[in-house]
C-alpha cells in the first residue's frame, strides 16, 4: 500500500488513549512510507492525524469540499490540498485516490463513509483493505451489531469477515498490508443482496 485514507471525526474528545494511537498510527504510516488521504480538516482528530503525519516528515493529502473551505476548517499546511464541489465528490477523490482503509473514533460521518467502502468492497466494486482502529473498544457496540446480522441471517460471515478490527496499528497495517480477497458474486444470481 502506498496511499490509505483514514476516516475519522472532525471533533476530539480529548481522550489521551486516541491521542496517544493518532501518534502511534502515524508512526507505523510513515515508516512504512504510506501516504496519508483524509478529509482536509484541520480540526478534531482529522487535524491531528495531519499533523502527526507531517510532524514525522510523512506526505498528506486532503480532500475537503468548497463550503467547508469557506468555513476556513481546512488544515493549509498539508501537502496536496485538493477542493471538490460536494461531499460526494470529496468521498470518490479520496477513494480513488487511496489504497486502503482505516476507520479511527468518529461520528456519522465516518461511520458512513465506513459502511460505504465496505458495501463496495462486498459488492466487488474494489478490492482494498478495510482496517477498523479500534481505540479503547469505541467500536465493540458496531462489531457485535455486525455479529447480530450474521446470527439473524442478513449478513454473511464472509462478507462480516471482509473487515479487520485490531486496537493496534501495527497489527492493524500489517494486516491490511496481507489482505486479498475474492467476493461472492452469487448474491447477482440468487438477489440475495447480503
């Protein structure tokens, strides 16, 4: 992987267990010589990963549309800054553009664009690595909802299977690093769209 986009909350919580895997994450991103694609912001935990990044010497891209732009939340000290017209737009920049996924601690929007690259991936739209840091278990609550629509036939194992979960980023690089994956094609003949 030579790019990866990282999604994650435009706030912060001052959580330094999130602070202290932000710097661990961006550590890991820039010994490995991967680039770091995100949302452009220079606020919330977007900003500190930016800067981590760019504190170790690592190269970032961010992708923001215009109307956050005007709200001046764009962080200017990034390498590549690039401006979309829409939020739909900023979300296939960045997808187009990275070679995997991590999902850090966030909101609506991240677990959106989360939920978007994984429906993707299980659809065979591509074929990244999708990689959930999974800080201080801020995630268990989604993995186990994850697990529900498994035992309640809505979800199939592989397709819960298509995504890793690890509190550690090194572990959690590592194996997206080793992630290939083949997607079940047959929910086009049966309609069984899980």
């Amino acid at each position: 992987m030579k790019s990866v986009c990282v999604y994650c909350g435009a706030s912060f919580n001052g959580d330094p267990q999130l602070a202290k895997a932000v710097e661990q994450l961006a550590t890991e991103l820039t010994e490995r010589g991967i680039d770091l694609v995100y949302g452009g912001g220079s606020v919330g935990v977007m900003g500190l990963i930016a800067d981590a990044v760019m504190n170790r010497g690592g190269r970032v891209t961010g992708v923001i549309p215009q109307f956050l732009l005007d709200l001046e939340v764009a962080h200017r000290e990034v390498t590549q800054l690039v401006v979309t017209e829409n939020m739909h737009q900023r979300k296939k920049n960045m997808a187009d553009i990275s070679e995997g996924f991590i999902i850090l601690p966030g909101g609506f929007g991240t677990l959106e664009e989360f939920f978007e690259v994984l429906t993707w991936l299980q659809l065979g739209l591509h074929n990244k690595p999708i990689g959930v840091l999974n800080v201080g278990g801020y995630y268990d609550s989604l993995f186990a909802q994850l697990d529900v629509m498994v035992n309640r036939g809505f979800l199939k194992q592989q397709n819960r299977d298509l995504v890793s979960n690890e509190c550690d980023p090194a572990v959690l690089l590592t194996k997206m690093e080793q992630f290939s994956v083949q997607t079940d094609g047959m929910w086009l003949k049966d309609r069984n769209l899980t």
